[in-house]
C-alpha cells in the first residue's frame, strides 16, 4: 500500500516541429516535501531578530539531539540578517536550536609616514572588522593640519588618504575610531522529514503538520523565469512568492492537511508561453480523526449522532493499511467498523450530562494508527425542546431477504408530536445511502453482491432532535464468481529473490463460464501486482478476459514470508479472492564473472581489433546478460547468449582498464576484476625491438674465415670471427654502438679503427684489419636470440650466445687468457652440439618458447651456462632546460627498489653543452643529492677525478673537458630509498643546463633497479625540455610518463606550466604523444602507485606505453607556448 515508486523525472510539451523553429521545451517536477515533526533532519529555518551591525555573514551553528551535519548560511542586506539558507539538513535533531554569532567589531589600525615635516602617507595594517561607515581617522604627533579619510570595504578599512599633510611632524600617531557595537540576529529552525522526488513519488506525514513542497521549472526558454501554481487535488494553494521566479530558482509553498488521506500534490509552470503540469507526488497524511460530528456537539436527550472517523496509517511495510477502527464512548468500546468509511451510530445516555467520544485505529500488523486519546470529541447532553420524533421501518421486514440485483424500497413512519420531521437519512452498514425530506419517507437501494446489510433510519425534527431507528437486516441472495491459484501449489513455493515466477490463476462466473468476469488481479501480500486482461492503449471498453489466466511475477521484495491471491471481478460488480498461497523468498547467490582475454597486462597495436570474452556463472539461477566496459564506459549491445564475447578497437595509445558485468536472471550483477591492456603507438621504439644475427665470411690476401654479427635489442652489437685458413684465430669485439643508420665502428685508445662496417635489412659488411667480410641476415621461423653472461664452475669466464632465425647457434667462450669460438646447428628438439677446431666443445638445448639457452662447455675452457632474456629496466636519465634560481632550479628525483646498493653517476653538464651545439648554457652548475629527509648526502661544483671519466667513458656518455665547470660525481644509492638532485647556478649563474643519471650496473647484473627517474625546471615561453631515459635488457619495458604542470600548485609551486604537452620520440620519430590527460586515455597502472594523484579534469599530460629497450627522448613544451615550472616523471609500471 507503500510502494515508493519512482515518479517520471519531467512532464515535458512538446509543439509540432516548423521547418525553421523549433517549439521551446519546457518541465517541472516536484523535487522535495519536506514535513516538520520535530526531529530528524532540518527542513527551516527563520530569523526572528535580524540583529544590526554586520558587515560579513555570521557563523550560525544547530544544536539539538543527536544530531550532526547540518550547514545553514545567512544571508544580509544593509548590516541585518535578513533570511536564512540551509544548504544541508543534517540529521538526527530533536527540538533543534540556531545561535547566529554577533557582528564582529575590531578597531583598525594603521602608522604614518612623514617627509620634510609633512605627513605623505598611512599604512593600514590591521583593516579591523565590524565598519558600517567609514570611521574617522585622526593623526597626532609634534605637528598640526594634517588630515586623512578612510575606505572601508566589506567592514574592513582597506585604505587611509591623506587629504593635508600638515606641517611640523617628525613622526605621526594615527588613531582610527572604533566601529559601532553591533546587535546579534536571534532564528529558529524546524526539523522533518525530507522527501526528494522524482526518486520517490510518495510522501508521508501526520495530518495537521504544515509541510513545504519544492519545485522546479526547467526548459529551452525560461526569458525572465518561470511562474508556478500550487495544486492540492486539484485546487489551488495561495503562492507566497511573486511570479515570475527566476531559472534556476525553486518555488516553494506551504500546506497543512486538514485530515487523515490521501493527497495529490501537482505543480504548474509557465514560461510565458508554455504551461505544463507536473506529474502527481502522493502525500499521505497520517493519523486517526474524527470526521463528525464536531467537538462539544449539543445533543438532545433521546436523539442519536453518527460517529465518523478516518484514518491513515505510518507505513509499517509494505502492506500497511487499516484493519479496524474502534468507537469508544467514555473510554468504554462500544462498537467497530472494519471497512471505509468507519462509522457508528450512537445514541447518548442522559446521563452524565457529558461524553467523550474516542475513535482508535489500528493496522494490520495490530499496531495502533495514533496515540490512545488523540481522535477524540466531546458531545453535551441538554433537555430535548419538544418530544422527540419516533421513526420506524414499514419496509422491507426485518431479515428480508431479496436476489441480488434486485431494487427495493425504503420506508420509515417518522412522526413527531411536537412538531415536523423535517429530514430522514438511510444508513445502510453505517454508510449515508439516502435521505428524504416529505411523506411518505422514503428511498430505493439495491445491490449486486450477495451478503448481509444493516439499515438505520434518522430522523430529525424541527427542534433540531434526532432520533434513530432500530437497526433492520436484509439478506442478499446470489451467486459468486469463484477463483483460485492452480500454480504454483497451494502448499507454495520458495523462489530466489528477484527472480520470476509462473503463476497461473483459474477463475469462473456462477454460470461456469468466463463471460460474466471483468477482470483478474494478482495480489502479493494483499497488494496488486498485476491484472488481466492487459489494456496498453486504455481503450475503452477494455478487451474481454481470455484464457488461460497467466502471470509472471518477479519477486523483488524482502526476503522471508509472502503471500500470493488472486482476485476476480464480475461484470456486476462483485469481488471474490482466492485462498493465499505462501512464498518463501530466498537469498540470491550472486552470479560471478571473470576476463578471460584478453589476459591482464596484454598489449596490441592501436586501431587493431581486440576480442573481449568473459567467463560468467551463477550458482543457483541462469546469467541473463554481459556487459563489457572500457575505462568504466559501456561498449557495445548486452550480451546475452554463449559465447560472451566482443570486439573493441582502441583508437588510442595508453592503458585500459577492461571490466565485465553479470547480471543474473534475478538481477544482481557483479563486475570482474579489472584487466589492463595496452594499446600500443604505431612504433614501439628500439630500432626493431629484436635480436639481429648475420652470418657469413671474410678473407684477405693472407687468410680467410667465418663471422657472426650480432645486434640486441638495445641497439649494441657484438662481433666474433675465427678463422678456417690458417687455424685458430680469434677476433671478438662486444658491446658496441651500432647507429640509427646501421653503421658501427670500434677504435682503441689510440683512436685507431679495430673494426667498421654498415648493416641493412638485409645484411651486413665491413672490414677489420686488411679482411673484408659480409654476411646475410639469417631468415627463419625461430626468433633470434643473442645473450653474454658469465660460465658457472669449471673455468669460470664469459659466455656469449648467438642464435640465428634460422637454427643457426654460435658461441663465444673465454677464461684468463683461454678463449674459444664455435658454430652449429640445433635439431629440431632444440638441442647442440659443437666443436672448435680447438677442441673446445658446446653441449647442450634452445628452449625456442622461452628464449632459454643452456648447456655446457668443454674442453680447454669448461663451465656450465644457463641464459635466459634479460628483464629490461630503467638506466638512464638526462634532461635539459634552462636552469635558474628560487624554484626554477634544474630537479632531478629518482627511486631505487630492490635490494643492495645501486651505483650511480649524476652529472649537471653547463659548459660542455656548447661543444653539442647549444647556446646560452649555465657557465657554473652545482650539483647536491638530498635525500628523503632533505639531508645533503653528495655534492659536486666542478668536476674532476679519473674515476668519474672512466665510468663516464664506460657508459657511453660524452666527455667533460678536464678543468670544466661541469659538475659530476659517483654516487651508492640505498635500495629502497627515493633520492633528489638539484641543479643550479654557482655564484646565481642562470642558462641552459643538463642533468644526467646513469646506472653504473651492467646490463643483467644487480638486485636493485631504478624504478623512478623525474626531472623538474623552468620552461621559458616558447621553449622545449629534453627529457632522455634509457631502456636497457631483452624485453619490452611498460611505462608511465607524464608532464605535470598544473597540479604542482597544489604541491606549492607558484608558477607551474598551465598546459603542458608531451611527445615520445625514438630517433626522430614521434611514436606517442598527450596532451590533456582526462580527456584522452587514461593512464591506469595496477601495480604502481606514484606519489600523487592529477587533479581531476586538469591540463597536465601522462600515457602509458611499453616501448622496446633503447634510448627515447621526452619532448615537453606548453600547448599554449606559456613559460613555467614542469615535472617529467618516467615510471617503471611493470
């Protein structure tokens, strides 16, 4: 009886569409009733004194109960509190109180300047509060005639001009008057219930208790705002706002119901030229009242009053409604209704001279509707002025019995003695049926429904007497129409929450048949749920019932006991409902769902189609759809049959997050765990992001042989050559730079050339000494693999591997001063064996799958030797920009994770960039590394040192002059530990600077790992930063990048960048870019959490990508060509 339903959001008009215009739109719904009953939340608030003296809104705080959460804002006009807001209700008052805090009122202070015995100036330095006009300002000192006026602004004094300057003063005194005391505001606040549609539709409150109703006007041509028309069942309620309100703005009216019921609330708005009307809110008045006769009625001896009551009651659940109502005279019961409208006719005792009249409700749960002695009325008795008038029935008999649908007729023999009857009222179950007001008194009834029926006659005379007869029975014959639930079974059912049940009702008229039955509903616990026949377009007359009865009934309603009827109408009017059938409702298990491609972490090249499949299931129900989502946002149709799979097509580069919804056949829905997959930029950077191997021969006039050429991922080559005429000689060279272009070449010390040559897709050709060699590129199915590393046991030494697409394998081998080359093919299980012309023998197995090779090695050199890809990770960082002072110094952060130490080399290049080609660089870095405690760990200004150039040498990075300004140093980091180091100007030199991390680790070596490498400059107008990083080892690397500009101002920095972009270069190809993180993909890293959030919507710059190892360059500008402070962060997101 209960139900909160969901109202519809908008009443909409719409006018027919010209070909040139477009009718307005127009809307209105009500959005909230708020009902006052003392406790809860705050629905008012008032001023009762308005208070003086104020120059900024005060503080108002509300007490009462429990209560907690509520913010009311005051609002002045001209110094006085003039109305007050609530911008949040709170909940949990009881009796709630305001206290508005009083005006301030602080005397402002300021000092004086003088000059050549003049006063030139004042300074305000305390604005003081509480000013409504400006005050005076008077200047004392060892002077005369000086003058000033003060401006006050909000009650502050914001300024002082001097208007004389006087003569005289040394120095000045100002004294500034005090502002006026001002007067407290005094308010009250009332405390509700607050209902907000269009959520839910039905309100509820006690009757009697003002509530307000809130509404709004929306539409495509509010002009000068909208004017609203209360309604409460149809009629209008005064407005207490003037028409038009403006757009945006609610109208808000105020209504007391007068008794218990239901109430249609409704709403219309105009908008000058259109007018709509809201749908209806249902507001229901709770409580029991008496409806007549009225208090303190006078009541003759000997006459008869009929007691009318009403009632509502709170909803208890969802079949709450009104089981009987109770008639108590003097608090003794003396009758009871169970049906509407509940009445009782009463004839007074003479004595006493007074009665009181009570009516008590209650509801199907047996509670009382309101409190014991709540519906009460008062009746006096008085001395009847004449005799009263006598009435009896003529007809029918008493116990009379008729057919039903038959009419009969209604007489009573009213007579008074001492005067005319002047009106009778027929009662029939204590309902007024009819009345007569001339001989023979008398009025027709008849009825379709079989049953028992009591009739009253009242009869009243001229001196207001009124006497009622005795009470006569009439029995009404005929035949009912039957009904009854054939499924599920009488003994009932258990269904499973929000599922659907099949119920199938049989029902037939008297005769047998169906055409005497209107309609069929189904009730669940009492209430209807649904009804036959079904009439979608409401014609009128409804298309007649056809067999079979059949509902379908989903049970979203509490868990526990229920109940199914059925209920049918005849064409006559009658109404039978069958015996309940009991629903037990159960818990729904809820269904689960998991991805299962693609897989966690999995990567795809952009514009490439991805199949999403999800594994769904429901442990007591069926799955009734799938839904896929990217980035939270829904893609496709639902899908509702095996297979549960789509296709989805990033369209952009950066990382995803994949979900899956099930929703049962009960309706719950469960959403999978989240599954990352990048989508990678067009190129993933590292020349081709595989091992390269050649193969072939050289010779010159005096001796020939066979080579292997290798390059990595990471651009670095290694050679090997032996030869076959004579034998025995052995040419290694590893580790070396092969350019973007394919070419390399290796000198000594001396600068003398040891070996050069040039690759191409094909293959490769050079030359070492007097030999010339050139070889093809091995084809095949197998990927190449190429590894160094170190033999285990025996010997000891290194180990190289290199393993051609085409089965081809070569190994390298030395130990001290042993050192040994062969060559072969593996079987097609993978496994090898080789043997140098020197004896030295390779055993052992390719695992192609994994990329593992293994073995041993024999002979002069012996060990064994397990290798395997190397995980790549971050080892270098070098950014430039300009350099400055305050917070435009060069920052570099970087994290080490892991365990042991981790070696580094930090450098803050100025001067040597000149020898790059740069201009305007910083004539004097300095160098500092901080730790997280802000402690000074490492310090350089001015670099020198044997050790710092050869690991500089060591690590391919270019030479500071000896003697330079450059600033460089070695550095042990902790593992674990996040460090800083900071470039700037010695001496407050200022220009283009560079910083520099390397990791001094060799490639595969080390238990820790730069997980964080990020720098931080100033960025003139106009200008670019150069962010470069290294990826070293055999794999892909996934990682986050970002430029952060805008949310450094919540990290304090004053000047950030406003709207940074960013581009992933490799070479000179750009291979991914962003700009505006939030509105392009979102970068989502589940394994990383950096050390803080973008701010929502902001203009800075991140992408998630996973690039191949080599070396990338970070190109950061502002979209705008704006000047500030920028962040580059490169994260290791593996």
């Amino acid at each position: 009886m209960w139900p909160l339903a969901r109202a519809a959001a908008l009443s909409l008009a719409f006018a027919s569409l010209l070909p040139a215009q477009q009718e307005p739109i127009i809307g209105v719904e009500i959005n909230t009733i708020r009902v006052a009953s003392g406790s809860g939340a705050i629905i008012g608030a008032s001023v009762t004194s308005g208070g003086a003296g104020y120059t900024t809104a005060p503080a108002v705080t509300v007490t009462g109960g429990t209560g907690t959460g509520a913010v009311i804002t005051a609002n002045l006009t001209g110094g006085v509190v003039t109305s007050l807001t609530v911008d949040n209700p709170g909940s949990g008052y009881t009796s709630p109180t305001i206290t508005i805090a009083p005006p301030s009122a602080t005397t402002a202070t300021a000092t004086a300047t003088t000059a050549a015995g003049a006063v030139t100036s004042i300074t305000v330095t305390s604005g003081g509060a509480g000013y409504t006009s400006a005050p005076t300002v008077t200047i004392g000192g060892p002077g005369t005639g000086a003058a000033a006026t003060a401006t006050i602004v909000d009650g502050k004094v914001t300024a002082i001009t001097v208007t004389a300057g006087g003569t005289g003063y040394t120095s000045a005194t100002v004294t500034i008057s005090a502002p006026p005391t001002g007067t407290p505001a005094t308010g009250t606040v009332t405390a509700g219930t607050i209902f907000t549609t269009p959520f839910q539709n039905e309100s509820y409150g006690p009757y009697g208790t003002r509530i307000l109703i809130t509404a709004l006007a929306h539409g495509t041509n509010p002009a000068d705002g909208y004017s609203y028309e209360f309604y409460v069942n149809g009629v209008a309620l005064a407005q207490p706002f003037p028409n038009p309100v403006a757009s945006g703005v609610p109208a808000t009216v105020s209504w007391a119901p007068p008794q218990p019921g239901a109430y249609q609330l409704t709403v219309k708005a105009s908008d000058g030229g259109h007018t709509v009307t809201s749908l209806a809110v249902r507001y229901f008045a709770t409580g029991t009242a008496i409806i007549g006769p009225v208090d303190n009625t006078v009541v003759p001896n000997g006459s008869s009053v009929v007691i009318q009551a009403t009632a509502v009651p709170a909803p208890v659940g969802s079949t709450a409604f009104v089981q009987r109502m109770e008639f108590l005279i003097d608090g003794t019961l003396r009758g009871t209704d169970y049906t509407y409208p509940y009445s009782f006719i009463y004839k007074p005792e003479t004595t006493p001279t007074a009665h009181t009249i009570e009516a008590r409700a209650y509801d199907n749960n047996g509670v009382l509707v309101s409190a014991v002695g709540s519906a009460t009325r008062s009746l006096r008795m008085v001395t009847p002025v004449g005799t009263p008038p006598t009435v009896t029935f003529v007809n029918p008999l008493n116990n009379a019995k008729v057919s039903a649908g038959s009419t009969i007729n209604l007489i009573v023999d009213a007579v008074s003695t001492s005067g005319f009857v002047r009106n009778v009222d027929f009662y029939v179950n204590g309902v007024l049926h009819g009345s007569s007001q001339s001989f023979p008194f008398s009025t027709t009834w008849s009825s379709s429904t079989p049953g028992k029926y009591e009739f009253v006659a009242i009869a009243s005379d001229d001196k207001s007497n009124a006497v009622a007869s005795a009470p006569i029975t009439i029995n009404v014959a005929g035949g009912f129409p039957t009904v009854s639930i054939a499924t599920p079974e009488p003994t009932g059912a258990t269904v499973i929450q929000g599922t659907t049940l099949s119920v199938r009702v049989n029902a037939a008229g008297p005769d047998g048949g169906i055409s005497s039955l209107s309609s069929i509903e189904l009730l669940v616990d009492g209430t209807v749920s649904d009804a036959l026949p079904k009439n979608p377009q409401n014609v009128t007359p409804p298309p007649p019932l056809s067999e079979p009865f059949d509902f379908t009934w989903r049970s979203s309603v509490a868990l526990g006991a229920h109940t199914l009827a059925a209920r049918v109408t005849s064409t006559s009017g009658l109404i039978v409902s069958s015996v309940e059938v009991p629903i037990t409702v159960i818990a729904n298990q809820l269904p689960s769902i998991d991805i299962k491609a693609p897989a966690s972490g999995a990567s795809g090249p952009v514009g490439t189609a991805v199949t999403l499949i999800a594994n769904p299931s429901d442990p007591d129900g069926a799955v009734a759809s799938v839904d896929f989502y990217i980035n939270g946002s829904l893609i496709g149709d639902s899908v509702t049959t095996s297979p549960y799979q789509t296709t989805w097509t990033p369209t952009a580069a950066g990382s995803y997050t994949i979900t899956a919804k099930v929703t049962d056949n009960a309706g719950a829905s469960v959403m999978s765990d989240d599954v990352e997959f990048i989508a990678d930029p067009e190129s993933t950077g590292g020349a081709t992001g595989t091992n390269i191997v050649y193969r072939g021969v050289y010779s010159s006039t005096s001796e020939q042989g066979s080579f292997v050429f290798a390059i990595n991922k990471a651009g670095r080559g290694t050679f090997v050559g032996s030869s076959t005429n004579p034998v025995g000689r052995l040419y290694y060279w590893n580790d070396f730079a092969v350019s973007n272009d394919g070419s390399f070449s290796v000198v000594d010390a001396n600068k003398n050339v040891l070996v050069s040559g040039q690759t191409s897709a094909t293959g490769v050709s050079g030359t070492f000494g007097d030999r010339t060699f050139i070889g093809p590129i091995t084809l095949g199915t197998y990927a190449p693999l190429f590894y160094t590393s170190t033999l285990s046991g025996g010997t000891g030494g290194t180990v190289v591997a290199m393993f051609g697409a085409d089965g081809s394998i070569s190994f390298y081998a030395n130990s001290g001063s042993q050192s040994d080359a062969a060559s072969g093919n593996i079987q097609a299980s993978g496994a090898f064996t080789m043997t140098s012309p020197n004896g030295t023998t390779f055993t052992g197995t390719v695992v192609t799958a994994s990329g593992v090779i293994s073995g041993t090695v024999s002979g002069k050199i012996s060990g064994s030797f397990f290798l395997s890809p190397i995980a790549s990770r971050l080892v270098n960082i070098s950014t430039r920009t300009t350099i400055g002072g305050g917070e435009n110094v060069l920052i570099a952060g970087f994290t080490v994770r892991g365990t042991g130490k981790k070696p580094l080399l930090i450098r803050g290049v100025g001067p040597t960039l000149v020898n790059l080609g740069v201009t305007g660089v910083i004539a004097n870095p300095a160098l500092a590394v901080y730790s997280s405690a802000s402690a000074v760990v490492a310090s350089n200004d001015n670099w020198s040192g044997a050790d710092v150039a050869a690991k500089a040498k060591q690590l391919g990075a270019f030479d500071l002059p000896t003697g330079s300004a450059d600033a460089a140093l070695l550095f042990t980091a902790d593992s674990e530990s996040t460090y800083t180091t900071i470039i700037s100007g010695s001496n407050g030199t200022s220009g283009n600077g560079m910083v520099e991390i390397y990791d001094c680790e060799a490639v595969g070596t080390g238990s820790s790992r730069l997980t964080n490498i990020s720098s931080r400059g100033y960025l003139p107008a106009g200008d670019t930063m150069f962010a470069g990083f290294v990826i070293s080892g055999d794999v892909r690397k996934k990682l986050l990048i970002r430029a952060v500009g805008p949310t450094l101002s919540k990290l304090g920095i004053a000047n950030p960048l406003p709207n940074p972009k960013l581009s992933v270069m490799y070479g000179q190809t750009v291979i991914a870019s962003n700009d505006n993180w939030s509105t392009s993909v979102t970068p989502t890293t589940k394994a990383l959490v950096y050390p803080f959030e973008l701010m929502a919507g902001s203009k800075d710059a991140a992408i998630v990508v996973q690039l191949n190892p080599g070396l990338y360059t970070v190109l950061v500008s502002d979209a705008d060509r704006a000047a500030g402070v920028v962040l580059v962060e490169i994260w290791d997101a593996d």
